[in-house]
C-alpha cells in the first residue's frame, strides 16, 4: 500500500479522499480482513499519515457499511454476509438493476452505449480473465460495468446503492474463493448486447437472469 502524503493542510479534501481510497484499498484487498478490529495508529503508520483524516474515513466507511463502531471499543471491519444478508441483498439488486438495464437500453447515449462496450471489450480480451486468474481485475469489471449501467439509466441513486453492495458482495467472494469469471462474462455480454442494441425487454431478461444466476453461485458457499 502506498502512503498518503500527510505533509499536506489536514482540511485538504484531497488528503481525506486519498486516506478513504486507501483504506478502502486495505479492505478490499484483504489486507484489513473481515471482522477484524482497526487499528488506528497502526494504519496511520501504514499510511503514513495522522489519526484525525483517519478517523474521518472511517466515518465514511462506516455510512458504507464497511466498518461499525462500538462504544469504547473503536471500529471493526464488518463481518461477511451471512446466508439471510446475502439474500436481502439480491432482493434489492432484483429490485433495482432490471429495471436500471431496462432503462438504460431506453435512455443511453452513444457516449454511453460505447464505454459498456469498451469495458466488456478490455475485459474479455485481458489476458487470463475468463479464468479468473485475477481476481482484483475481474472484481473491478464487474462494479464498473453495474455502474455504467446505473448511470447509463439516469439514476445516480441507483448508482450509489449499487456501490455499497459491491463492497460486500467482493468481500464475500474474497472470504469463501467464489470463481465466478467465466460465467459472469458470458452474462455481461448478453447485458450489453441488449442494452447497445435498444433492446429494453431483453435487457430487463438479461439483467435479471444474471443476478438470479450470480445469487445461486454465491449461496452454493454461505455457511448455513
């Protein structure tokens, strides 16, 4: 992890984004692992910077739901989605995403229409990602693609939601060694196709078959 230059004002916007990233960074990469206690002068060491930018991420990652704070205690990371969050958590995406495909197939611009197919066209041609052979890289696919589909829709609040789920869902598949590359290019292709093509049914069917498809991947490991 790189440190974050603390050299700067403290009330610089940018020290306290740079301090989130990294933090974010240490979670998701696993460095920082579920339900493990933070340790603020130790990450400070790390990154090399004061307590206070610090104590104004976790703020922010606690509204993620990526940290919870308890009385006299300081933070934890949060634990991995049991089997019922998991499943409340599809329920929202089934709720939202459809939808979101359904109107990003109605809506998108051609700016937009052309980064989905840029994303899915880097994905699928990098070097061993059918294979998951990287899982950072095929993790970063799939929030950017959902995202560009949120966006794509119109609905920044739809975008929002969809990026706390993520957070949880890559710390999921991190803790129980989900392989879901190869299946989920397949279905990204058949979202973007419809979506590109204007194809506002087939882009609402093919949303939906790929979160039903991605749930039963993923509820295959949760421990019961």
């Amino acid at each position: 992890m790189a440190r974050v230059d603390d050299r700067r004002d403290p009330d610089d916007p940018s020290l306290a984004e740079n301090v989130y990233e990294g933090l974010v960074s240490l979670i998701l990469s696993n460095e920082l692992p579920a339900d493990a206690r933070v340790n603020i002068n130790a990450i400070g060491k790390r990154l090399d910077v004061s307590p206070t930018p610090i104590r104004e991420a976790l703020t922010r990652l606690e509204d993620a739901g990526l940290v919870r704070k308890t009385h006299l205690k300081g933070y934890r990371t949060t634990p991995v989605l049991t089997s019922r969050e998991l499943a409340d958590l599809y329920d929202l995406r089934l709720l939202l995403e459809p939808v979101s495909a359904r109107r990003a197939a109605e809506r998108a611009t051609p700016q937009e229409r052309d980064a989905l197919a840029t994303e899915l066209h880097r994905y699928a041609n990098a070097p061993g990602s059918a294979e998951l052979t990287d899982y950072a890289r095929f993790s970063e696919h799939d929030a950017l693609l959902h995202q560009l589909i949120a966006r794509a829709s119109g609905n920044l609040a739809v975008a929002r939601a969809l990026e706390r789920t993520h957070f949880h869902l890559h710390a999921f598949r991190l803790a129980y060694d989900v392989e879901t590359g190869e299946a989920t290019l397949e279905e990204h292709v058949r979202i973007v196709e419809t979506i590109i093509a204007g194809d506002a049914d087939g882009a609402e069917a093919a949303m939906t078959e790929h979160l039903r498809a991605a749930q039963d991947r993923l509820s295959t490991r949760t421990p019961e």
